[in-house]
C-alpha cells in the first residue's frame, strides 16, 4: 500500500508513495463512502512528497481514468463525485 488515507465526517486526506491501481480504488471507494455518509459535498486533500516516486505510465493513466479531479481540466459541481474542491 503505497497510500495513506484518513476520513472523518466530511473529510479524506491522502498521503501518497509510489501509487498502485489498487491505491487508486481506495481512495476513490474511501471518498465515495465519505461522501454517502456525510450528504453533502466533502473535502479531499492530497498530499504527495517531493521525494515520492512518480507513478509509472499505466498507473497514471488509470488514476486520470478514475479519479476526475486528476485530470487537466478542474472539478465542477457537475463532476460525478460530490466534493468540494478547493480553488
């Protein structure tokens, strides 16, 4: 497990390594889960390392696949999770 993740009520922060496609599905079940529970829009903080390795190719493009906030464009609130991002 190459990432660390906390939740609380409306919350989920995420430390990352070297991530996997498994860390990947974590963090995306995690903030799913989180946000069911809260009903309302959450806040996702991720935190990557400067000394973290990157993640290889096929990882990277899973994570931009899964995850819309990875992507180049921003969030909206029309995105697919209910989170708040912060701008």
């Amino acid at each position: 497990m190459a990432v660390k993740v906390i939740d609380s009520a409306g919350a989920v922060f995420a430390v990352w390594g070297k991530p996997t496609r498994e860390d990947v599905d974590r963090v995306d079940e995690t903030l799913k889960r989180v946000a069911e529970r809260a009903g309302h829009p959450i806040v996702y903080v991720t935190r990557v390392p400067t000394d973290a390795p990157a993640p290889d190719d096929m990882v990277r493009k899973y994570l931009s696949m899964r995850c819309p906030m990875t992507s180049a464009q921003p969030p909206t609130r029309s995105s697919s999770w209910p989170i708040a991002a912060a701008t």
